[in-house]
C-alpha cells in the first residue's frame, strides 16, 4: 500500500468510508494496540496479548465506541413507535 497512513487505509474501506467517526475510532484504536504490544508486561511469552491487555483493549475499544455519535439517520425508531 506504500505510504499510505492506517488513516487512509481505513477512510478507502468501504465499510467506513462514509463514516469519519468510525474512521477515528479505528485509528485510535490501532494506536493503543502499537501501545499495548510496545510493552513486553502485555505479552505473553508467543508475543501475543495477554488476558489483561485485552482486557484493556476491550475497555478502550467500548470508550471509544460510547464516545462515537451516531447521526440520527443512523438510528432505528423501535417498531411501533412513531408518529401516524
């Protein structure tokens, strides 16, 4: 992909392409995964997360989503609820 920035890779995903928010949280959450394997206390002895570090990157990864607004057009009225 060249130079291309985790940013750009993800604002080209169609998935998240129309959504910046989205796009934010994916690259902040890539950034605390750099961040939790950057330290070998997170690691198992493989190199891979352990229970705690994943522990943390769930919790970062619900702040990050609760912190996120949806636009309204995103939200579904619950069925039978709405105005005639």
């Amino acid at each position: 992909m060249g130079d291309l920035s985790i940013r750009d890779v993800l604002a080209k995903t169609e998935a998240l392409s129309q959504d910046k928010a989205l796009v934010d949280v994916g690259v902040r959450l890539f950034e605390f995964v750099q961040f939790l394997l950057d330290e070998d206390e997170n690691l198992t002895a493989a190199g891979n997360l352990n229970n705690r570090a994943r522990e943390r990157l769930r919790e970062r990864l619900d702040e990050l989503l609760t912190a996120t607004t949806l636009p309204e057009t995103a939200v579904a009225e619950p069925e039978g609820e709405g105005t005639p």
